[in-house]
C-alpha cells in the first residue's frame, strides 16, 4: 500500500515466445536510500498463473532505488523441459539470459508497476500503469 512516504512495486511477465503469462518465475525485490546507498534485500515471490506477483514486500520509507531480480534460467529450463519431454536438449538451461535485473528510480507516494516482455533469447521492460 503507498503512502504519502512510500512507493510501491508491483510486476508481471509475459513470455512472448507463447504469447502467455509467465508462471512460477522467482522475483526478488531490493530498495536503498540514494545513489550511493547499500542495497538492502526486503524479499520476494513468484509469479501466479496470471505471470503476476502480487505480494511483493512494501518498501521502505525514504527508498530512492528499486531493484527487481527476475530468476529466469528455471523459467525457461523447466519449458523446455515440458517442450522436449523425451528429445534430447539442445542447451544446458534454455535462456540465454539466466537471470534479469531491473533496477529503477521511486518517488514517495507513487505506485510503479514493472512489467516484463520475455523469451529465450531477450526482454523488455516499461513503466506500465
């Protein structure tokens, strides 16, 4: 919940390369206070069957940075995984990249939802509403 000090984070994913939402993808959540600051780990979830992550922990007063850490590499093996069933792999995880790292700028009070266009080979993301 924001409030007049706080911001919020909120996030989906989409897996472009289905056209579907992103299911089961870990997400860890970080904030510091100011450019220079320690990040500070506040936890995280994983993404519903709607590749939404609605209990994300509520931020600190005075964060200044977020960080979203999408764990992708699992996503993307266990997929290709229930792609291949008995053909043999093609590669050791199935993503090239293994993990995404969001990092963004909060103001107090405002709500920021992050959302996540991915597939195997690349991602986008924007401030959505």
């Amino acid at each position: 919940m924001s409030t007049e000090t706080t911001a919020s984070v909120s996030t989906h994913i989409l897996d472009t390369s289905i056209g579907k939402p992103a299911e089961g993808v870990a997400i860890s959540l970080s904030a510091r206070t100011g450019p220079g600051g320690e990040w500070a780990a506040l936890g995280g979830s994983a993404t519903d069957a709607d590749g939404r992550c609605k209990d994300l922990p509520a931020l600190p007063e005075g964060t200044t940075h977020v960080r979203l850490d999408f764990e992708t590499e699992t996503y993307f093996f266990k997929k290709q995984a229930e792609a291949q069933q008995d053909a043999p792999r093609v590669r050791d995880s199935g993503a090239f990249f293994p993990e995404v790292i969001i990092t963004f700028a909060v103001n107090p009070g405002e709500h920021y939802h992050v959302p996540l266009l991915l597939n195997p080979f690349g991602y986008s993301v924007y401030r959505g509403s």
